[in-house]
C-alpha cells in the first residue's frame, strides 16, 4: 500500500466531477486500503474523498467516531456512490479540509440527511445521520462534484480564517523555558 498525495488549492483538478463506480473488484478494494492509509497518514483527518488524491470516482471514507462530543453515528465508513436522497434543518459549523491545508471556513450545511450509498463490495446500504456526522458527509460528496468548502462560504471576508500552526517545541526550547 502507499499513502497518496493530497491535491490542494489551486489545483484545478479538484473542479472535476468523479465517475461513479460501476467495477467492485480488488482494484477498488486495493484503492480503498491506499485511500484509507493516506487518511490516517494525515493529522485529524476525519474524512477523505477519492478526488482528494487525484481518483475520480465516487468514494468517500468517513470516521467521525472519535470525535471529543461523542454523538450516536455509525463508525468508520467506506462510501461508494454515495447520494443524499432528503436533507433537513440547516446549521453554520466550521470546516476544516485536506485540500485547504491553511484555512478553516464557516458553511451552513444541512443538520440531517437521510443517504444511499454502496460499500467495497457493491451492496447497498442507507443511512440516517445528524449533527457533525451528517456535516462531514456533506463535505466529502461536495469533493464529489468538485466542490471544495471554500465555494460555500457565504464569504470570504467573514467566514474564512486562517489556520493556527502549532510548532513542536524542541527539548532545548523547553529547557530554555524552565530556568
């Protein structure tokens, strides 16, 4: 397995729309593990899509449950041609992305959604979600249709920050610190 390279703004290709998946074999399955490495492989990465690393096809990996505010949701997933089939309520939360390294944004995305999607091995499967859950499998079919968070800021000026970067501090950096 490898850990792929995360394409980040500007780079045009994450405007493409990906193809759904019509093969479930062992090369979606290998694909799936390579997918799956590069996100653990990233820090805080809860969610990745397959357009993320160059792949133009409907997958999307989801694993909000972790989270600090454990709320009911359904684990790790494996998403293949996931659709969002009804949505309701709308909430302002702040994203973060893999593809927008620098800034965080606040978008309103729907509160529930009820979706439809197929695992690694074609079967479908449907699934109710709220809260956080629902707000990252939003983002991640977004990546689908060539969406990034940035194109659902209501605005640049109020809604998108800059990310704080958070340096290891060196054992001589510490001792200087103590005395």
């Amino acid at each position: 397995m490898a850990i792929r390279e995360i394409l980040k703004i500007p780079d045009e290709r994450l405007k493409r729309v990906s193809e759904a998946v019509e093969v479930f074999d062992n090369t979606l399955r290998a694909f799936i593990d390579e997918l799956e490495e590069t996100r653990l492989a990233s820090p805080g990465a809860i969610g990745i899509a397959a357009p993320q690393v160059g792949h133009f096809q409907r997958i999307i990996i989801v694993d909000v449950s972790n989270m600090r505010k454990p709320v009911e949701n359904h684990g790790h997933m494996i998403l293949v041609n996931p659709e969002i089939t009804h949505w309701d309520g709308f909430e302002l939360g702040r994203e973060g992305c893999l593809s927008v390294p620098d800034y965080t944004g606040n978008v309103i995305r729907a509160e529930d959604i009820h979706l439809t999607a197929q695992d690694q091995w074609g079967e479908t499967h449907e699934y109710e979600m709220t809260c956080f859950e629902a707000r990252a499998i939003q983002h991640e079919v977004d990546h689908l249709d060539g969406i990034t968070f940035l194109d659902r800021l209501v605005s640049r000026r109020t809604d998108l920050f800059q990310r704080k970067v958070y340096q290891k501090k060196s054992k001589k950096t510490e001792k200087i610190k103590s005395k």
